[in-house]
C-alpha cells in the first residue's frame, strides 16, 4: 500500500472484450477493516486480506455474469449477483440464498439496520419484493408487496423501509406492519 499521498493501484482490471465494455457492468466491491471483497465486471469475485495488497480468486457455488452489491457485516459477506445471492461467514465456503420454501433468491441490493439485514428484489423475480433475515433461524422471510420496478437502493431509518427504483421513484414503507 502506499503510505505517500498519492493513490495505489491494486492492479485489477476490467478484462472483458471491448464490445463488452458498453455494458454497464461496473466493479463490485465491499470493504471491512483490511479486508476487501471485489466482485469485477466478468463475474470474477477476487478477496484480499491486507487492504488490496494482494488478491485470490474466490470461488463461488454459481457461474455469475455480474455483481450488484457486496455487504461485510460482522458476522457475514452477502454478495447479489444477476445469478443469485451468496453469503459466507468465512470467506471460504458460499451458501445460496433461499427464501423460506427454499427456492433460490435473486437479491438486488442489501441493507443493514443495526444487526437486521434486509434486501429487495425486483418485480422481474417471481418472489419480487423486500426480505428480512430472521436471526432466530437464519431464513429469509419476504415482509412487503411486491416493488414496482428494478431496485436500485435500499435503507431503512427510523422504521421505514424505503426503495430506489430505476423508474419508478422511491418507494417508502413502514416496518410497523411487519414486526420481527
């Protein structure tokens, strides 16, 4: 790392093909101490311990296109792909994310409040709409109607849940109606 002013260059690239380029397939990443998750525009999650210094692939349980998000929290790494949504408690082995029936979940976006972790996902999944993880058995339990269009943010504050959306505006919801 470098401990001048100037930045660091951790020397990942983006090594799709040109065409692909004008995709708007992004870098991914999530940042925990010296820890860094980076997922890279062709699908490849890449994991450092010592701040980007250097990187080992990660192998996931799925072949995934692209990264929408990548959260560390205390306890956990959750990642949200175009393929599915993974978490790991030590960066080692990746469970798939199911809902509470068990059918493979397709988050957009995570958000955290305090130690509950929420995520959306779109109306184009048949399971579209807002989750909560349920500590108490570690499932995923759909508490909203469905979102109206593709999920661009989450946050909850105060006990409303409110929803970026591509086209549709924030969407806003209050958690009182869906206690824990």
């Amino acid at each position: 790392m470098n401990n001048g002013t100037g930045w660091s260059d951790t020397k990942i690239e983006d090594t799709r093909d040109i065409a692909d380029l004008t995709s708007p397939n992004s870098f991914k990443f999530g940042v925990s101490g010296d820890t860094v998750y980076v997922g890279k525009p062709d699908g490849i999650l890449l994991h450092s311990v010592d701040r980007g210094s250097n990187w080992k692939t990660v192998p996931l349980p799925i072949s995934v296109d692209s990264f929408k998000q990548i959260l560390i929290t205390d306890e956990a790494v959750y990642i949200a792909t175009d393929k599915g949504a993974l978490h790991s408690n030590d960066g080692t082995k990746w469970n798939i994310i199911n809902d509470f029936d068990g059918q493979q979940l397709i988050f957009d976006r995570f958000a955290l409040d305090d130690t509950t972790l929420y995520a959306v996902c779109t109306s184009k999944n048949v399971q579209g709409g807002v989750y909560r993880l349920t500590s108490a058995d570690s499932t995923w339990e759909r508490i909203t109607p469905e979102i109206l269009d593709d999920a661009t943010s989450i946050t909850v504050s105060n006990g409303i849940l409110y929803v970026g959306t591509e086209n549709s505006g924030l969407q806003v919801i209050g958690l009182e109606d869906f206690p824990q």
